[in-house]
C-alpha cells in the first residue's frame, strides 16, 4: 500500500509548491489518481455474465478480455494512485466505494469485477518518474484540499500507518501544528474522521432515487454480508491477527488468480514494495 521513493512532505513548502497547487486530476494523458472515478458504464455486465444470469447459472469471473469493449468509454486509471477504490457507485452521487487493495494487481482485478466497464484496462506498463511524480502532487493536492478527509465512501477505506496517504496525512497535520501560515491556509486537519467500531463503516449511503438506492441497497448488503463473515470468522482474535488473516486471505485470493492463469500479463511491480515502508523525504 505505499510506492517506494514517495517523498513525504516534511516542510510545508512540500505541499504548497506551484508543482501541487497546478496539479491536475485526471491528468488528460495519465489518467485518474484519485478521486470519484465515474463509472461510464454503471450496471453494465459482460455478456458471458448476462448469459449466466439470464439463464440462472453463476456468472463467470470477469476476465480481462470481457470488459476490453464495454459500451460506454471506459475511465482510464493512472498507475500512480491511492489503492483506494474511488469509482463512483451512486450514479452522479459522489459517494465512492471505498475498498482498499493491497497491490494494484488487486485493485484493478477488483474494479474489473465489482464495476465492469469503469476501468480501461491497460498492459502494465513500470510508472514513469513522471507520472509518478504527477501523480503524487495530484494527492497532496487532494489530501490539503481537504478533499480526501471529506470524501464520502460506500465503505470506509482502510488506510494504515503503512498507507501511503496515512503518511501525507499525518505529515500534514504535523507540518500544520507548527506552521500557523499553512494551518490558518489550509486548516490543521487531513485525516478522515476515526470511526469507532470495525471497518466498514456505513457513510454516505442515501438520498439517491430508482437505479441509484437499488445500487446502494446492494453495496449496503454486499457490506454487511462483509461485516458478517468477518464477525464469524474473527471470534475474539485481536486486531493485529485480524489484519494479518485479511492480507493472507487477500495474497491467497491473488495465488490463485495467477494459477488460473488471470492477469499473467500484468507483472506487478508494486508487489515488492507491498510491505516495505516509504522512504522519506527525497521531494
Ligand atoms: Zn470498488
């Protein structure tokens, strides 16, 4: 969940640099690196789904190859982004999904998946220096904006110390605590708000009409049955363990993806960095 060589704001010069005030979302060529992702083509499903459902089978896996030509053009995701699933899932509400993935192999399987059609899908091309580096004005910009804090997910995103935008966050916060300039400018706070209790959290769901809550009554259940299964699989193991059980069970889900023979074409280099820490300060 983090990209080696990410320079951590240290000064608030980092963050309030020309390069992250002119920073641009989506960039016209690199694509999106956070924020509500339209979903072009929302209740669209492959055919080979349709014909499953339609005939009251269970769907196949959604492959690549059966979300290459979706009916609306689909939204390109730039490589450099928060692993944080930020397609829209209430029609033109923001409200976001909000699932986090530990290496971008998953993310994309996930969006591929859980929103077929919203996400171009792309051969895994290594992050340029320059997309990197756009990419990660773009979320600070989003981050001191205030915009991240405030963004309204279906499901709480699960962000760690381990988290990159954790890390810009509370870099943030501390930059702000002892320059009264930069917190009277942009305020003190970038984290979201803690929620007590387990993730996922119920935010923002409602106020939307027809196709809109039908989709949100869907997430919803899809959050629960979550919530559920956890709780009975969890018994009284304490956080840490539950967490570590979720990256296996993640990293188990990916094992087997590559035996089937998914995503073989998409190397994925962020998996090396999966655990390590960020290396600070290089901006
Ligand atoms: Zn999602």
């Amino acid at each position: 969940m983090s990209y080696k060589d990410v320079g951590l704001p240290t000064q608030a010069t980092d963050l309030t640099a020309d390069e992250v005030m002119d920073a641009v979302n989506p960039d016209p060529r690199l694509g999106y690196f956070h924020d509500p992702i339209p979903n072009n083509n929302e209740g669209w499903v492959p055919d080979q789904v349709q014909a499953a459902l339609d005939a009251g089978e269970k769907p196949p896996r959604i492959m690549t190859e059966m979300v290459e030509n979706p009916p609306a053009a689909a939204a390109k995701l730039s490589a450099f982004n928060t692993f944080v699933c930020d397609v829209q899932v209430n029609g033109a509400d923001a409200t976001m999904c909000g699932c986090v993935s530990t290496t971008q192999r998953g993310l994309r399987r996930h969006m591929r998946e859980r929103h077929p059609g919203a996400i171009a899908h792309t051969s895994r091309a290594k992050m340029s220096e320059e997309e990197r580096v756009a990419g990660l004005d773009a979320v600070k910009k989003w981050v001191i904006s205030g915009r991240w804090r405030d963004a309204r997910y279906a499901r709480e995103p699960r962000v760690d110390e381990r988290h990159f935008i954790k890390q810009i966050t509370d870099a943030a916060e501390a930059i702000a605590a002892s320059d009264t300039e930069f917190a009277n400018t942009f305020g003190t706070k970038f984290n979201r708000e803690p929620v007590d209790g387990q993730a996922p959290v119920r935010r923002a769901i409602g106020k939307t009409s027809g196709k809109g809550k039908a989709k949100a009554r869907a997430i919803q259940k899809d959050v629960d049955d979550e919530v559920r299964e956890k709780k009975v699989q969890e018994g009284s193991r304490s956080p840490m363990e539950k967490e570590a059980d979720e990256e296996d069970a993640e990293d188990s889900n990916e094992r087997e993806a590559e035996k089937d023979g998914v995503d073989e074409k998409e190397a994925d280099e962020e998996e090396d960095s999966k655990q390590q820490p960020v290396e600070g300060s290089v901006m």
